[in-house]
C-alpha cells in the first residue's frame, strides 16, 4: 500500500502551482480545518486507544457518555458513515443517555479525529478495533447501532462477535446490495484523484441527494469536507477516503444477513437511494440501485430476527431528518 502512496506524492508533487503573492488575498470565511479535525469541537471529552496497525502507531479516538438518566440499560456503540464521524450523533448521544445507557461513540481508524494511516482497511479490522475498544473500556455485551457504512461495519461485527451485540440497529446501511454487480472497479489512484478533485460545489450537489428536502443545518457537514480540502494534510485524508471507498466496494455484507441471530432492527428512510458508484455508471444503471424500498424489505427477509420500520418522505438519514421519530423507534426496540 506504501507505493499507492508514494505515487500520489509524486503527482502531487509534479503537478503545476501558481503563486502571486502581489495579489493573494486571504479569505476569512475559508478557514482550512486539519485532517484529524484539530479545530471542531465534539459533543464531549475524546480519548484516544493507541494502535499499531500494519506497522503503524495510530490511534482511534472515542467518546464514552455515561447515562445521565438513574436506571441503567446496559451500552450501546454507535458507529458513524462514511462521509461523517462521531459528532454527528450529537442528539442521538443525548437522548440515549438521558434513557440510561453509556454510550460509546468511536471515530474508525481513518475517520473523523481518529488517525488516518496509508493502510488495508477491513470491515474485519475495523470491528476488532472496536472490539479491543470494548475490552479496554470493560464492556462485555452491547447494543450496537450503525448508519450508512457504519451499517456495514456494524453488520460485520456482529457477525465476528455475536456474544457480544445484544441487539444490532441498522440506520438507512449501504451495502444492502452487492456494488460490484453494477458498478464497474475503479483503481485507487483514480479514486484518490477523485477525491482531491472535491470542490465546495460538488460536496454540496453530492450532499444533497441523502436528502428529499434540504435544510440550513446540513450545510456544516458540507462545509467540513470542504474545509479538508483546504488543508496540507489533505492527500493524507483523501487516500484514507479512496482506500475505505475500495473497502466498501470489495468487501460487501449482504450475502450474509441471514448468519444474523440477534434481534435485528432495521429503519430505512424509504426516499434514500444512495449507492457507490454513483458518477461511474449510466443513468439506467443508476436508477436500478440504492431502491431503498425495496432493498429493505429484502433485507428484513433475510435477518431471522429482523423488525423493518420504514418511513416515508425519509432520505438517507432519519436521525437528522426525524429526530423525535426516530428517536422513539429505537427506544421501543431496545426496550423490548
């Protein structure tokens, strides 16, 4: 993976820069925001578990919330998207604790304030991180909960440590087909170079098609990756991003929903049609993946144990769009 690497330095290193310091005039609204996040503030106190990971020393960064609530309902781990990190459950994490459960929200190694290594990334070795993570904190059963690729990853945990994940909570996953059907492969050079192209507009177009409506408050998730882009970090991060694109690409989960023996909740925002791949494909292929609605009920088909909630009017993810909605979903599953 190291000659990946070297080979985007090179071409960064090749490609023309222009510099007019006579006329260069500094933008105050474009502040540059570090790849492990330096200057954004979490919903609460971080720490770190120290790694070594394919020869690395990385750390993976956490948040463990305690209940604020008397009674004690055990813990539940949340795990974030692709294109988002820990913070993002900020309302989630409140409203989980004020129930009585801990909370323990993980940055994945490559994401969020959580190091970003030139590595092979696995949904295999992202759970048992997690699960070193678990072990460290002394948590021997959880629920586990995951959105989008945090779906997938939570799917694979529970598969590698079904003793472990007392109920399993799937949030609009990607993955709930097989991408490689459709979807034609795609080099990681050119997924890097991909992701170095991202321009505010582009994050912005691609942002809103999570969403049937958009609303003001969803522009700051916009803006973060933009603000990445602005970084001298940055290539670091965009080859984290190509090789965890690959990771979602080659490694799929669906074939393996019906392993599941937990009891399965599955919520699925029935306007949601992301997939991988998006640019890659015609619009004929296109409008034959991310069919949420029917994705979903092939999916709850599959889990032994599954409960399917759908919600109409709903895109990629519902605790943002319908908060207090799905915020009661939840709670009733995990209080059953």
């Amino acid at each position: 993976m190291t000659r990946y690497l070297a080979a985007a330095v090179t071409l960064l290193l090749i490609l023309p820069i222009a510099v007019h310091a006579d006329t260069f005039t500094p933008d105050p609204t474009t502040e540059p925001l570090g790849i492990a996040m330096e200057n954004y503030a979490y919903p609460d106190t971080l720490h770190y578990l120290p790694l070594t990971i394919q020869g690395y020393d990385v750390r993976m960064a956490y948040m463990d919330i305690r209940p604020t609530a008397k009674a004690n309902r055990g813990t539940i781990v949340l795990m974030h998207g692709k294109n988002f990190f820990g913070a993002y459950w900020e309302e989630t994490i409140d409203f989980l604790a004020s129930r009585g459960f801990r909370v323990i929200v993980p940055d994945q190694i490559g994401f969020g304030k959580s190091s970003k290594p030139p590595i092979h990334y696995s949904f295999h070795l992202l759970a048992s991180n997690t699960k070193k993570l678990l072990e460290q904190l002394g948590v021997d059963r959880a629920a586990v909960m995951g959105h989008s690729m945090g779906g997938m990853l939570a799917t694979r945990f529970a598969l590698m440590y079904p003793e472990t994940v007392t109920r399993l909570i799937l949030e609009n996953p990607i993955g709930l087909e097989d991408y490689r059907y459709k979807v034609p492969y795609t080099p990681i050079e050119k997924a890097f170079q991909n992701v170095m192209n991202y321009t505010e507009e582009g994050i912005r177009s691609y942002q809103k098609t999570y969403y049937p409506e958009w609303r003001e408050e969803y522009e700051e998730y916009v803006q973060v990756h933009y603000r990445w882009t602005l970084s001298g970090e940055y290539p670091r991060l965009a080859m984290a991003s190509a090789l965890t694109f690959h990771m979602v690409y080659q490694q799929p989960v669906c074939h393996e929903f019906h392993l599941l023996q937990m009891p399965t909740l599955l919520v699925i925002g029935q306007e949601d049609r992301t997939t991988l791949g998006r640019g890659q494909v015609s619009d004929e292929v296109l409008a034959t993946l991310g069919q949420y609605p029917e994705l979903g009920k092939k999916t709850a088909e599959a889990i032994p144990n599954a409960t399917l909630v759908e919600f109409d009017g709903v895109g990629h993810i519902p605790h943002f769009e319908v908060t207090e909605k799905f915020h009661e979903t939840i709670i009733d599953f995990l209080s059953q």
